[in-house]
C-alpha cells in the first residue's frame, strides 16, 4: 500500500485502538466507528504530515475516498 493510505491506517490505530489489520481501503469510516471529530483530528494530522491543507468534501465516506482526496491535493 501507498505511503498515504499507511498514514491513514496509523492515524485510525492511534485514535481508535481498531487492528490495523481490519482495515481496508473500502471500510467505512462509520464501520470503524470514526465520528466526526476522529475525522477533524485525523485530517489535522494528515495536513501536518503530508503539509497540505485538506477541504472535507460530501462523499468521503470510505479510508480509499480519502486516500483519493489526498492524492488529488497533493497533485
């Protein structure tokens, strides 16, 4: 896997004590019980490790849509 989608697995262990082995690109942040918050913090972190500024967009729904979302940031 992508250097971002590793980051995006760590950030979810870190703040949510999920088994990074459940994780896949196409679970929903709701199946890992990621509320809103989690997503606020996770993004944070996410702009200060790849020093880009994230704008949440309707439809990141899935740990791949945000993978995405970042790739199209950072071009």
């Amino acid at each position: 896997m992508n250097e971002i989608y590793q980051k995006i697995v760590d950030t979810i262990v870190d703040a949510k004590g999920v088994d990074a082995a459940a994780i896949t690109p196409e679970s929903s942040f709701k199946d890992l019980n990621v509320d809103s918050l989690d997503i606020a913090e996770m993004v944070m972190t996410l702009e200060d490790e790849f020093g880009i500024t994230i704008e949440l967009e309707e439809g990141v729904a899935t740990v791949q849509d945000l993978v995405n979302l970042i790739e199209r940031i950072k071009g």
